[in-house]
C-alpha cells in the first residue's frame, strides 16, 4: 500500500507542477480547509495530520516553477468588456 501511496504522490506532484500559481494556493486553501473539517460521521477513527508533512508539501508547491505568469483572465481570453476573444 505504501508503494501505491507514493506512486500517487508522484503523480500528484506532477500535475501540481503543470498548475498556475493562483491554482496551487487555490488547492493549497482547499487542502487546508479540508484538514479543519470535522470527521465524517461513517470514519471510525479520526485523522491524525502531520503539519510538518503538510508544511513541507506547502514548501514544494510554493517553489514550482511557474510554467504561465499570465493572469487568468489572458489565459482564458477575456477582453475587458467581460467577452471572450
């Protein structure tokens, strides 16, 4: 199991690297949103979270290299009448 875990990390990792900065810290929010929720009902026993972990994963998603600076909207193509282009 610790070899599917780590094969998944690594394919993670490699998707986290194709994202915009602004995607990472909008997955970095998310992540941390959902360490702070309450354990569902149907999980026996709760999670135990290793914030050192979470931090050093922080510390390698904020020094990805940027592979687009552009801001979403150039990316997505919007004019600044609020239309594609």
């Amino acid at each position: 199991m610790t070899a599917n875990v780590e094969y998944t990390l690594a394919n993670l990792k490699q998707i986290i690297t194709q994202l915009s900065v602004g995607d990472r810290w909008a997955l970095l929010k998310w992540l941390i949103e959902l360490l702070q929720q309450d354990p569902q009902s149907s999980q026996l026993t709760p999670t135990n979270v290793n914030f050192e972990v979470v931090q050093q994963i922080c510390e390698e998603i904020r020094y990805l290299p940027v592979l687009d600076n552009r801001p979403p909207d150039d990316i997505i193509g919007y004019n600044q009448f609020g239309g594609l282009d």
